[in-house]
C-alpha cells in the first residue's frame, strides 16, 4: 500500500515537473516594441531633426542589439593639449614642447646620430668650449671638456636640461635636429659622432680634431607663443588657449563629425527646434530582416515594457522552482517507499 501511494504521488510530481519544463522550454520573452510615429529609421537612413542631419550607418540586432549613430556639427570647437616634455610634428619638423621655460638653442635635443665610445682625459672648461686633439693608440684628450659640462652652465649637447631659462606662461617649441642626416650630408666630418667622457663631439676629417657636438650644430630654432597666438598646426590655424607649467592647450574651430553609439535602452540627445532633446532607443526588430531602430520620448512606454519583461521572468523563475521542487519531492518518495520496513 506504501508503495503504492508513493507511486501515484511519484508520478504526480512527475507531471507537475514536466509540465513546468514544456512552459520554461516554448515560453519566448517579450520583446520590447514601442511605436513612435516619425522616430523609427532603417540602417542607413539619413534624417534630419531641428536643423541637424543625421545618418544611421548600421544596425546589429541579437541578445545584445546596437548600433551607429552619425553626425557632422558645423564649426565645432575642439582643442588639444599639448604636454611638457612632449613632441610635436609642426611642418617638416620634429620639435620639443616647452610649457613655462625655453630650453637653450644651443643644446637643444638632437634626435639620431650614431655614437663611438673613445677613451679621453677630460682637462679644465672655459666657456663651455672643447676640442680635441689627436693622441697615440686612437686616444684623445679634450683640453677645454669638464664630462661635457661647461662653466657657463651648458649642458651636454643632447639634453635639454640645465639649462633652461623661465618663460611663464609661454609656450615652446624647440627644433629638435636630425644629427645623422646632418653628418652625413657634411663630408668635411665624420657620419657618427665620438663621445668622450660623456659628451658629443664631432670629427673633422682634414685635421682630425674633436669639435663639441653643441658647437658644431646651429642653434636649434625656436618658436615661442602665448595666449592668444596663433600658428599653423596640421594644415589648420590654432589659437593658444592657456599655458601653465606641465601643458598648453590649443583650438580651433572646424566641422566635427560624430560618431553616436547606441544601445537598447540608452539614451541618445538629439537636436530638435533649435534645442536638445534626450530620447531612449530601442530595438524592436527580432531578426536580421527587421533592423529598424526607434528613438522615443515616451519613456512611460518604456518601461511599461521593461515592467513586462520583469513579469515574464518571474513567473519563469516559479517555473523553474516548481520543475526543481518536483524533482526532490518525487526523488524523496521513491527513497522513502523502498525503505526496508522493521517487524
């Protein structure tokens, strides 16, 4: 009789459980559709709302839809920030950024040139000039070098450290010189440059005498703005916005094109009768046929729908936990009828 009533209950929980999985596995989860008469667009559309065109470049529907967004504002303006220490291309040339200092033309940064350690005996300095004379087995000794530094303050030609003098306020943009291609172009001196107790020098070919690096190179060229300057940068004309100590911004005005991502749910700001308006986007569309996308204001209507998803899962979860309680129930009984009975 036991095992009976376990039997019938068995098959009982059985149905219960089967029947809770048929609905969890048919069930399909509503989707989200609002209808905005006006705001709903194809990939690929080009609108305009308040003055503003735009074109909807692409649309990608699934579990997780999204899409592009684009729009050209006319006369934008924009700015880049130019940091301390930085490089910068400006023309044909590469140039060192200065915020607040100017850094000495004379042993300003000089990028390329290959180097060939020599030994040397480095002598007293007077004004920072060197030279060097030849000595046996291919050692020199450099009379007027102190390890490259001067008495004037010089620093090593190659650093730019040292010796800067303050510039508040100003921006700096320093040439910084292609040693190589400038050895190579001089056939008077020697394509690479020695160093001698850490510093540049050059080789003269006619006489084989060093010259200090920062001697024999023209003093780097400079140009100095601030605030409210103007200057040519990447075939546009900037304005200098501010300096400060550690970087200098720059703007100028010029079309801007935007690139707008979008998500179901989000928000995207649209111009409209000369003024922004915020709308939510939704996805509508369940297939790669129907792509369509809709920017509403109606954001009640939103989430009444969210509000309806929110239902679906939870009458899926109870499902869930009816299938997961059929099962334990139906198991315990089985156990519990086939128990050996005392007596």
């Amino acid at each position: 009789m036991q095992r009976r009533a376990a039997a019938v209950l068995f098959v009982f929980f059985l149905v219960m459980g089967t029947s809770a999985y048929s609905v969890i596995a048919m069930a399909e989860e509503p989707a989200i559709q609002i209808e905005d008469e006006g705001q709903t667009y194809e990939p690929g559309s080009n609108f305009t709302i308040g003055g503003q065109e735009y074109n909807l470049s692409e649309v990608s529907v699934g579990d997780e839809p999204s899409g592009t967004l684009v729009y050209t504002i006319d006369d934008a303006l924009q700015s880049e920030t130019f940091d301390d220490g930085s490089t910068v291309e400006l023309e044909n040339g590469t140039y060192l950024v200065s915020t607040g200092s100017a850094p000495d033309p004379t042993t300003a940064p000089a990028d390329g040139g290959n180097v060939s350690e020599e030994n040397g005996t480095a002598g007293n300095a007077t004004d920072g000039n060197a030279t060097g004379e030849n000595a046996t087995d291919g050692n020199e000794t450099a009379d007027n070098a102190t390890d490259g530094n001067a008495t004037e303050g010089n620093a090593t030609a190659g650093n730019a450290t040292g010796n800067d003098t303050s510039a508040p306020e100003t921006l700096v943009f320093t040439e910084e010189r292609d040693v190589e291609g400038i050895l190579e172009n001089d056939t008077s001196v020697a394509n690479e440059t020695v160093a001698v107790d850490d510093q540049e020098y050059v080789r003269v070919l006619e006489n084989n005498q060093l010259v200090p690096l920062s001697e024999y190179l023209e003093p780097a060229e400079q140009r100095t703005y601030e605030a409210g300057d103007s200057f040519e940068y990447e075939n546009r004309t900037v304005t200098v916005e501010n300096v400060t100590d550690s970087s200098a911004t720059v703007t100028w005005r010029a079309d801007q094109t935007v690139e707008q991502p979008l998500e179901e749910g989000g928000n995207v700001t649209l111009s409209s009768n000369g003024s922004n308006e915020t709308y939510v986007v939704n996805f509508p569309g369940q297939s790669e046929s129907d792509q369509r996308v809709v920017f509403s204001s109606n954001y009640d209507a939103y989430r009444q729908e969210i509000e309806r998803q929110d239902y679906f899962h939870e009458r899926i979860n109870g499902l869930w936990g009816v299938l997961i309680l059929s099962g334990i129930a139906a198991f315990v009984l089985l156990a519990m009828a086939y128990m050996p009975v005392r007596g």
